[in-house]
C-alpha cells in the first residue's frame, strides 16, 4: 500500500516580509503539521527601498521599531525588516510596489512571470498568501484558472500548471492594477478559503470583506486579532525588540493551527471551524452551505433563504446555544451574501415584519421567534421598537 501523498503547499509571505521572516512567522503551524504538509517559502522578487517605504506609508520612511503604528513595519509583521542592511533575511520584499492610496501596483507584472517560472517548474497542490501574498495568491489562482487574460503568463499557449485544489487569504484584499481588473471581471471557482481579522489596523475588515467578490466557492473564518508578541534579534548583538500587530497576522493559537492542518489536507472537506465548539462549528458549516446555494437564485428566494438563515441563527439561539454570539453570525451570513449592512438591515425589517404577521410559511417557528427577536435584533438598534402580536 503506497503512503499518502504529501500536499506541497505554495507560501507567499505579506508586504515587507520575506520567505524568511514569513517562515518564521508560521513556526508553530509547521510545527503542528510535522511531516504531513509540506510548505514552500519563497521570497517576492522586488526588494523594497526606504524611498519606496516612504511613498507607501506617505511620510518618511517607518522605523523597524514603530509598533505603534499600523504604518510601521512591525504592525505588517516584519518588525526585523530594514531596509538598511544586505542581509537578505533581513530585506523587506513586496509582490508589487504600492502608495499610500493604493492606486499603484508596480512589479505586479514581474511577480506574475517570476511565479509563472516557478510554476513551470515546481508542482504545488495550493497556494496559502498573507496580506499582499493573500492578494497575490488570489491573483496567481485565477491566472491559473484564465492565463488568457494575460498572455504573458502563458506558456507554449498553456497556463504553466494546472489549477489550484484550494487557496488560503489571510488578511486578503482585492488588488488594484490592470491584472487584476482583467481577471476579476467574474469570480473565480478556485475553493478559497478567507480569514479576516475583526481587529486587524492594516488591512481592515470591510477592506478584506471586499475580496469575498473574487471568488464563489469561498468560506470565510474570523479571528478577533489579539496582538501576538514576536521576539526577535535585530543585530549580532542579540538586540531584542518586542513588537505588536495588532489585528494583522495569520492567527496561531492551538485551535486555529488544528483548523488550518485539517483544511490543508482536505479542503473540500466538512473541516469543522476553528472555533471552540464542535457542534456550534458544524451548524455554522450548514448555514454556509444554504448560504452559498441561494447566491444564484432570484432576488426573491435569496430574500427568503436569508429569513430562513435568521430564523435559524434565532431559533438555535433560544433553544440550542449553537448560536452564543447571535451578531456574529448574522455579519457571517451578511458577508457570505454580499449584502452591505444597509441591505442587512432592510432584510431584518422583513423579516420583523413577517414575525409579526405569523404567515404560514413560519408556522410553529413564530411562538419561538418572538422569544429569540430581542435576541437577533441587538445587532441592528433601529429595530428595538419592534413589537409582535400576541
């Protein structure tokens, strides 16, 4: 009986990180994973000067140490990088050159080819992308699924390897640039999992919420983004500085580790969440599953999905303490949906509205959704006035 195939696992590492600083970053989910994935690191191909720092921050150049701010190189998670030195573990990389206003994305077109030569001659069962490298990520999935979009990817009028089984996006964002304005014109099919931080100063979450629109099978984890605190030697002296990012890495406690191990070896799997409950986790992957069906249904039926889904979050809310955190998971639904929290609002107001007329539709659920509605409504203020009949 042949052993199991390894997966072999593309990384690209954030906007002034390099494969070394990234590597070190996920030390303890290489820990966790052993010998059962392998993960590739790679350095971006464009070195980052302090002018090119200083246009991207849109003031003079951050200090290694300004940890402070979410401009500064340690809330990127690259609070060893400088710009200053020749050591190469040390040197900040990018996958594209940005401003401050994130309109520019120059050496984007050198990273695609540098990739695309990579991909030629290596064979990867996904790619897993922070921040930049999220967007990247994105991007190189997508090439790889459409290389006509950009001819330069090709090669001998093929793409250079086959399509991705799954992609990860921490901290992901959609990219400007004329690559991805090309690519993105549809969503892509490529099994993309998103991880958004609540908390995260750098990209932040409506930011990263925007990125759900580049792909359709898609599911979306959040973390709260507690401030990891990363030792590390900036000099031979063994000067250590402690830095923190809020918001802003790939999280790493035990649960998200166990979670990020289990969907790389089987991503298309019912993988249970990294949250701290089995079962709330499983009822969560039931309502994405219903969610992501409805997306190519009529306006009406995705209206009535959505007061399904919210009867459901109320109902488990009342009976089954599947849903503790009732808000969360009605932003999960919203996100996975694509509506924007104007729209979420007019839905919670429909559906008020049909709590209150009890039609057949809900039936037996209506005695339990009056109990749950002032439950469900705390997300949504402007609906506290709402009263049911008896």
């Amino acid at each position: 009986m042949s052993a199991p195939t390894v997966p072999r696992v593309l990384m690209l590492h954030g906007y002034t990180q390099n494969a070394d600083i990234f590597r070190k970053r996920l030390s303890a989910l290489r820990k966790t994973c052993g010998k059962a994935i392998e993960f590739v690191f790679v350095d971006a191909p464009i070195v980052l000067y302090p002018a090119d720092l200083a246009e991207t921050f849109g003031t003079a150049a951050p200090s290694t140490d300004d940890a402070s701010s979410s401009g500064g190189l340690a809330a990127l998670g690259a609070a060893e990088a400088t710009a200053a030195t020749d050591d190469p573990k040390l040197t900040p990389r990018a996958w594209w050159k940005a401003n401050a206003a994130r309109t520019k994305a120059d050496g984007m077109d050198e990273s695609v080819v540098w990739l695309r030569d990579l991909l030629k001659e290596q064979k990867f069962d996904g790619i897993f992308g922070f921040s930049q490298g999220a967007a990247m990520a994105v991007i190189l999935a997508g090439l790889l699924e459409r290389p006509e979009v950009y001819p330069q990817f090709l090669v001998d009028g093929q793409a250079p390897h086959p399509p991705f089984k799954f992609c990860v996006s921490v901290s992901g964002f959609e990219p400007a640039g004329e690559i991805p304005a090309a690519l993105f014109t549809s969503p892509i099919n490529t099994p993309t999992l998103h991880v958004i931080g609540k908390n995260d100063v750098v990209v932040a979450e409506e930011r990263s919420r925007k990125a759900l629109d580049l792909t359709t099978n898609g599911r979306v984890e959040w973390h709260d983004g507690g401030a990891p605190l990363y030792r590390v030697h900036l000099t031979v002296s063994a000067h250590e500085c402690r830095s923190h990012s809020p918001g802003h890495f790939v999280p790493s406690k035990a649960n998200w580790r166990n979670f990020f191990k289990a969907y790389l070896l089987d991503p298309l799997g019912d993988v249970p969440g990294p949250g701290p409950h089995a079962a709330i986790s499983a009822w969560r992957r039931e309502i994405r599953t219903a969610i992501v069906s409805t997306r190519e249904k009529t306006p009406q039926g995705r209206v009535e999905a959505f007061t399904r889904t919210l009867i459901e979050i109320a109902k488990q809310a009342v009976i089954g303490s599947y849903c503790p955190r009732p808000v969360a998971d009605i932003e999960m639904a919203s996100a996975m949906m694509r509506w924007d929290k104007d729209y979420l609002r007019a839905q919670y107001q429909c559906l008020a509205t049909q709590w209150t007329t009890g039609p057949e539709t809900l039936g037996s659920h209506k005695a339990l959704c009056a109990r749950a509605l002032p439950v469900v409504v705390v997300a949504s203020p402007a609906l506290a006035n709402i009263r049911l009949k008896a």
